[in-house]
C-alpha cells in the first residue's frame, strides 16, 4: 500500500523540494503552505505521515498539531528552527511523534518517516493479527486498533506503543526510561517527564476514571505497570 505524506511548510521552496525527494522514495505526497488547507488536506486524504513546520502563518504547528490529533492519528514529525530541549519537550508533549530540527537533510527526513513508520507497524506487519484482551480492553497489533468494548479508542501511535508495551506484560514495572527507548527508539535526549504526559493522556482514554488508575499503575520513584488483575 502506497503510503501517504502531508508536508505543512510556509516556505514554497522548502516545501517544493521535501515534495520532490519524498515522491523519488516512493511516498504520495500533499502539500500545504498553511494550517486551514493542512487540515483540509488531511481530512480528506487522511495521510499515514504528516510533516509540520512550527513556525507557520495564522495557525502555528502546536495548534495544527492539537487539531490533528482530535480528527485522526497519522504519524506527526514536527520540523522547526527551535533547537531548544524544552521545545523539543513542548513538541513532543503537544502530540508530534518525532521531532526534527532545522537544518536537516533530506536524507534525514527520510530516515525518520521510516523510523516512524516502523513504530507505526505500517511497514512490516507480519499480519499475525495478535490481540491481546485486558480487562474491558481490546488490543489490535497488526492493526493498531484498540477499543473498550465496542467502542473504539482513537490513540496516538506513542500512546499506542505504550499502551502495548505496558499490557504485553501485566505487573511488570517498566522505568520511564525504558517506555522512553521503546516509544521513540530516537538518539535525540527526550525529557523523562515526557512520558508522564503521554500517560496521562492515554489513562484519559482507556480509564473509566483517570483517577482511579484501573489499567495503568504508577509506580512511584520508578515509572509504570499494567494491572496484573487484567491478565487474560
């Protein structure tokens, strides 16, 4: 399956050349100079990988960001000249997947949409339809899809890493560290706190009460589990 890449970039010639070398990888590629014809885009084409300027006329890219997230679950790579950790953080906490930092070359863009989709198991599926079931929880695998009950749960494909890696194996304690390496599998250092962010987000999903923390436990000091009364 073809797979589909949104650029947001203001700058046509930035945004003309990214376009061109993602069409020689292979990728069918969108273009948008602007957060509203981004969002139109994207609600119509629903692409797997959206690569978004921050800095952006009228609506910058957190707020394009935030809105993706409430319509969909691409794939988002953030892309500013904001070089700063707790940009990096403010990014990644705001929904974005992967972060890259400009000047970047092409190559390195290229590296990082498939990084992505790796993570995103749009690639290499081996399509054993592993499910895992939790409690009232469904878990799809090879399709990245969960619900509770019949209803299904729109998640992030960080919440849905997290969300996997945390049931695969209920009651065991992972550090927020190793949710950090399993999550963006990135050389770029990630604030530890970030994770807390991605939890609390998911536990707003999958929880009944956010406050209750039936599925996710917090281990205080050390990081996170799944309840070991939901093994199935």
């Amino acid at each position: 399956m073809e797979i589909k890449v949104l650029i947001v970039e203001d700058e046509s010639k930035i945004a003309a050349l990214m376009e061109s070398f993602l069409q020689t990888e292979g990728y069918d590629v969108l273009t948008a100079l602007d957060g509203k014809t981004a969002l139109q885009l994207f609600t119509k084409h629903k692409p797997d990988i959206v690569i978004l300027d921050w800095m952006l006329p009228h609506m910058n890219g957190l707020d394009i960001c935030q809105k993706l997230r409430q319509i969909g679950t691409p794939g988002i790579i953030m892309v500013t000249a904001k070089s700063e950790e707790t940009d990096k953080i403010i990014g990644l906490e705001m929904g974005a997947d992967d972060y890259l930092t400009k000047p970047f070359s092409l190559r390195e863009l290229s590296a990082r949409i498939r990084s992505l989709l790796r993570r995103m198991n749009r690639n290499d599926s081996d399509g054993s339809g592993n499910v895992l079931r939790r409690g009232e929880l469904t878990i799809h695998e090879d399709s990245l899809q969960v619900f509770k009950g019949a209803q299904e749960l729109h998640l992030t494909p960080t919440e849905f890493k997290l969300l996997h890696l945390l049931a695969s194996k209920p009651g065991r304690v992972y550090s927020r560290m190793q949710l950090l390496q399993h999550a963006f599998e990135e050389e770029f250092i990630v604030d530890e706190r970030t994770v807390d962010s991605h939890i609390s987000k998911l536990r707003k999903k999958i929880e009944s009460d956010s406050r209750t923390s039936e599925y996710i436990q917090t281990v205080y000091g050390f990081g996170y589990r799944f309840g070991a009364e939901h093994e199935n």
